[in-house]
C-alpha cells in the first residue's frame, strides 16, 4: 500500500538489512571485546539501525495505522506510543527514549567509555529492533 503523497510501498529489504549488520558486528564484539575497531563498528550500526527503525516505524505507522497529518505531526515520543498501541514493538517510549538518548549521545561525545555503553545498549536495541521487523513483515504480508 503506498500513502496519499504518492511514495512507493514500504519496503522492510533496508531495515531486515541494518539490522542484519547489527547483529553481526554485536557477534564479532562478543568475540574480541578489546578490539575498537569493532566497538567503532558497532556504535555506527546502532545508529544506522537506530535510524531506520524509527523512519520505517513512522513511515508504516503513516501507511497503515493512521493518517498521514497525525503520523507527520507527531513527535518520536508520540510515533512510539502509537507504536506500543499497535503492538509493533516490545517496548514501549521509556525504553526507547534510552536508545534515543544513547544515539544523540555518539553524535556529541565519543570517547572509549561511551562506546562501550553504547555497544551495551545495542543489544537490547537489536532485540527490539528484530521484534519491530517481525511485526512490520507479519503485518505487511497480512496486507498484501
């Protein structure tokens, strides 16, 4: 289904992707801890998946759950209450304010520290994260 504004159909291939590379570099940071290399890796596919997950949640939430001025006019806070309405993800604003706050977080401060929690927090991101494609695949597939 494509929106009003007349923009092609929601398609999960960019997120299922992100999200795929999280995955990934969290496996390889659960290997070799000490390797900044990876840690850098895995703060920049936090983000990247951070990033996506919300711009595909508000972009279904525009298509499906709402009208497109409610979705526009809304703010993340609000996307994601929607969100936990619906059942998209497994948690709701709280939780996601945290991932929020650690992504706003690496683009002010990068230090050896802050990545280090950041790639704490990208695990309990990739499980919400995984849930959201879950339900967006699930979701999609009932309407199609």
């Amino acid at each position: 289904m494509s929106d009003p504004a007349g923009q092609k159909p929601l398609d999960l291939e960019t997120l299922e992707r992100v999200v795929f590379r999280l995955r990934e570099a969290l496996q390889e940071y659960d290997k070799n801890p000490g390797n900044l290399f990876v840690l850098d890796s895995v703060v920049k596919r936090f983000e990247l998946a951070y990033e996506v997950s919300t711009r595909t949640l508000r972009r279904y939430l525009l298509d499906h759950a709402f009208s497109p001025a409610d979705v526009k006019d809304k703010s993340l806070q609000g996307v994601l209450r929607n969100a936990d309405k619906e059942g998209l993800v497994q948690h709701g604003w709280p939780e996601w304010k945290n991932f929020r706050d650690a992504r706003n977080e690496t683009a002010h401060t990068y230090t050896e520290p802050a990545a280090r929690e950041i790639a704490r927090i990208a695990q309990p991101f990739l499980v919400e994260a995984e849930y959201l494609l879950d339900n967006l695949k699930r979701r999609l597939a009932s309407h199609g």
